[in-house]
C-alpha cells in the first residue's frame, strides 16, 4: 500500500480532500443538529432498535445458511454386536470434542495426526494388554481403513458441497494467492469509498461484516463436520479391522449362501442368504404344528426340503418379510446339548414352544440357561431373538370352552384368565419378559392368534433378525476371503519357486 501512496503527489492529494471535506463534515454537522434540535434521544433509539432488528435477521440467517448445508453426522453399523458399540462411543466422544482451530485442514501432518489417533484408541479398546496397540494390525489392512475412510469422506464432500466437483486444487491455490495480493488494494478501495460517500460506505461495511460473520459460522460448521466425519470414518474401519471383520472385497455378504444354507436349499438355490429361524421345543410341543401355521399349509408333510443332520428346514416365504428358512428339530431330549448351541449359533431367531397344559419346564429352563450363557460369552456377535410360543392354550380349563377371541387384560371369562395365568406362569419359570410369550393355538381349524400377534411379534423382531443375518454372512464371507486369499498367497508363492532356478541360472 506504501508503494502504491508513493505514486500520487502529496499536494493534489491535499486539494482532493479540500474538495471533499464539506462530505466528511455531513456526519458531524448531523449529529449537531441533531443535538440542537433535541433530536438525538429519538435518533440513538431508532438507531438501537434497527441494530436489534438487524442483528436479529443476521441470527437467522446465519441458521438458515446451515440449514440449507444438511451436513449429516455418520453413524456405527447397525449390525455391530455390543464389544464394537462400546469402541464407538469412544470415537464419537473425540469427535465431539474436536475444535478446528486445534486441527485445520490444511496441515496435513495434524491430520495424519488427528487419524493415528483415533486409530490408536480404537487399537486400545481391543488390545489393552498390548504394549503398541497399534501396531496389531497389517499393512493391508491398514492401508484399506486409508481406501475406504478416503471414499467415503469424498462421497459426502461430492454430495453436500455445491460444485464440489468443479474446484480443482490448481483453482484453491490460484484464489489464495490473488486474495493475498489483493488484499492490499481492497483496504485501499474501502478507505476511499469512505471518503467519497460514508454514509453509503458505512451501510456497506455493516453489510459485508453480517454477511461475513453468515459466511464465517457456515464455513466453520463446514470444517468441524470434515474433522468430526474424519474421525467417525476412520474410527469406524478401525473398528472393523481390530474387530477382525474387515473384508477387502466390496461384493454384499448376504448375496453368498452360507454352507448351512446351502446344504438346506441344495433342492431348491436361493439367490441371497436366507433368515434362517430356528424352531425348539419339547417333543409334543407343538413344532411341527407351528411350521405348518407359519407356511399356511401341511409344509412339515409334503414340502420339507432336504434334512440336514437333526434339522428339518422349511421354506418361510411371506410379503413384507425376509425369505427364511425354519429349522424344525427334535424335542430337547433326543436334541444333545452341542448340537442345540451349534445349531443357535447358526440362528437369527429363535422361536421356542412351549405347552401351556404342561408345567414340567425345568428341562427347558436349563436349556434357555445353557443358551443365554453361550451368548453371553460371545459379546462380539449379536444373540439372536427369543420368542416364546405358548401353544395348546386351547387344552386350559375349562377344555370345553373354545370362544375365542380372548383378550387377557378382560379376565371376567374364566378362559381368558387362565390363559393370562399360564403366560406369566411360562414368563416367570423360563426368565422372559410376558410381552415375549405369545398365546397360540395351533390345532388344525382352530388356529387363533398365528397370522396377528405371533406374526406381528415377529416382524417387530425382523430388524435385530436382520442384524444377527448380516453379522452372520460378513464372518462367513471373511472366512472365505481368507481361504481364497491365502490360495493365492501359495500359488503365486510357488510359481516363484518355480520359476527362481531358471531366474538365477
């Protein structure tokens, strides 16, 4: 600005501001006759109330301007089992605490910084006794967290940022070096534009601060969002990596059948991993009876599919659910202990009958036990749903009434309130909450409460289901990619083998 002073002559910058100086003296000339006329209480209270009006419109429209940008925070997986829950919330809370002036987007050492240490606590949470947490995990799949963080964040940049896609690198770098040497001029234009007309000039620069200050708080939500969506993207693939689940193919999971599934549908192929539903019960229970309720015909006597070991497996197709396979077994006591944990294992719902005409349920209580104890010791995996189906309610007394239907909060009728009875009955012998135990009647022809409230407590079910399926699928699927990988590993080790005698020689 020195230099570019130096270039006019003194003098004619004196004669130019004799000639505006009657301009420069209006604001002082009017604030005397404000004061001479008794005008200037009235004049400093409508100068407050527009300052008040004006400031208000700036809070507005600074929400407004965040508003339009819908910068949407992202999320953990659905399908992680409590031990991956639990390693979020540590990454959700660095990420709420990021202030972007501690971590700015331009220095990219503070940001390969801020990324080791979000991978850092993640390695923590699953290797505490480890003296480098960090380094239990490989290069690859290092280098994949980087992959994936990296397409996701410039899926979001492409899709919230307006012309996003436009704005080169060479475009940033060209706008910042023209602003700096721009700068100089413009203090210059903004002090002559004060000379020539302050009233118009002073409008002009409260303009351009709310406008600014509109601009500085969206810019600013802008960048705590690119921090905190950093932090949560490589926190969340570090989780998947020190959780042992992260996969290097992109291909969907639940579109490969896995072996248990493919045995059961080696008759008829599916083209997704099916629901797969596991029926267990007391022989005379009522299992068979429910397969047929549930597929809306004699499934169990003419429609089996394959059997599988112990396991007899049906085809569940039904709108508005997913395709899914129910797996019949034997009562508990021909049904060893090991293969009941084996066959849950392979389970995203469990649908357990039980007779409410019987009340020998200590055989049932310690197989439940043996259940919840076999998924508990796995916080890594999600258990599947348990629901209880109460069947045979219509043998209660009085046996001779079959009116249905019962609504057990009304127990004036002596059916209805012996029904309610044997549900907290079962609820409390087997440890379940009542709205788990669901009065049936399965008997053909006088099927009552199947396709309402047992199907409804199903569907409301379906999503932790769903969660159990793909958590499934994705450890079955990294099992294989593992194998195949592995596969190539020897291969093309041994065609160095091959090949180094000739190489050498």
């Amino acid at each position: 600005m020195k230099r570019l002073l130096d270039r006019f002559d003194a003098l004619r910058l004196l004669a130019l501001g004799c000639g505006l100086l009657p301009l420069a003296l209006l604001p002082a000339l009017g604030l005397l006759w404000l004061w001479q006329n008794q005008q200037m209480l009235p004049w400093l209270g409508g100068m407050a109330g527009c300052a008040a009006a004006g400031f208000v419109l700036d809070r507005w429209l600074d929400r407004r301007a965040r508003a339009r940008l819908k910068l949407n925070a992202s999320g953990p997986q659905p399908h992680w089992p409590p031990s991956e829950q639990a390693a979020w919330t540590q990454v959700e809370a660095l990420a709420d605490g990021l202030d972007p002036a501690d971590w700015p987007l331009g220095d990219s050492e503070r940001l390969l910084q801020l990324g080791r240490q979000t991978i850092d606590g993640v390695a923590r949470h699953y290797h505490a006794e480890a003296e480098h947490p960090l380094w239990e995990i490989s290069v690859p799949h290092l280098l994949r967290i980087i992959e994936l963080a990296a397409r996701d964040l410039g899926r979001e940049v492409r899709e919230q940022v307006p012309f996003s896609e436009r704005v080169t690198i060479g475009d940033l770098l060209t706008a910042n070096r023209w602003r700096e040497r721009l700068q100089g001029v413009f203090q210059l234009w903004r002090a002559g534009r004060l000379v020539f007309n302050p009233a118009q000039a002073l409008l002009r620069e409260a303009s351009e601060h709310l406008q600014g200050q509109a601009l500085g708080a969206v810019q600013q939500d802008l960048q705590r969002w690119l921090l905190r969506e950093y932090v949560r993207r490589t926190g969340r693939y570090a989780i998947e990596v020190y959780s042992g689940r992260l996969r290097f193919g992109d291909d969907d999971p639940l579109a490969q059948l896995s072996e248990q599934s493919a045995e059961d549908l080696a008759a008829e192929p599916a083209p997704a991993e099916p629901l797969r539903i596991l029926i267990i019960g007391q022989t005379n229970a009522g299992k068979s009876s429910l397969v047929n309720a549930l597929c809306g015909g004699l499934q169990a006597a003419v429609d089996a599919l394959p059997a599988t070991g112990a396991l007899r497996a049906y085809r569940l197709e039904r709108e508005g659910f997913t395709a899914a396979l129910l797996s019949d077994t034997p009562g508990l006591d021909d049904f060893p202990p090991a293969e009941r944990l084996a066959a849950a294992r392979t389970a995203d719902l469990i649908l357990w009958v039980c007779a409410a005409h019987r009340a020998d349920r200590a055989a049932e209580r310690q197989a439940l036990d043996a259940l919840r104890a076999e998924f508990a010791a796995h916080p890594e995996r999600h258990p599947p749903p348990i629901l209880l189906v109460l069947a045979h309610i219509d043998r209660l007394r009085p046996r001779e009434e079959w009116a249905p239907p019962y609504d057990l909060r009304e127990t004036t009728r002596p059916k209805a309130r012996n029904i309610a009875e044997a549900v907290a009955a079962v609820a409390e012998d087997l440890a379940l909450a009542p709205a788990e135990v669901i009065p049936v009647c399965l008997a053909e022809g006088r099927r009552y409460n199947v396709d309402d409230a047992l199907w409804a407590a199903i569907l409301e079910r379906q999503s932790a289901a769903d969660r159990v399926r793909t958590l499934r699928c994705l450890d079955t699927a990294r099992q294989g990619e593992q194998r195949e990988l592995l596969w190539k590993q020897l291969r093309n080790a041994g065609r160095v083998l091959v090949e180094w005698p000739q190489r050498w020689h």
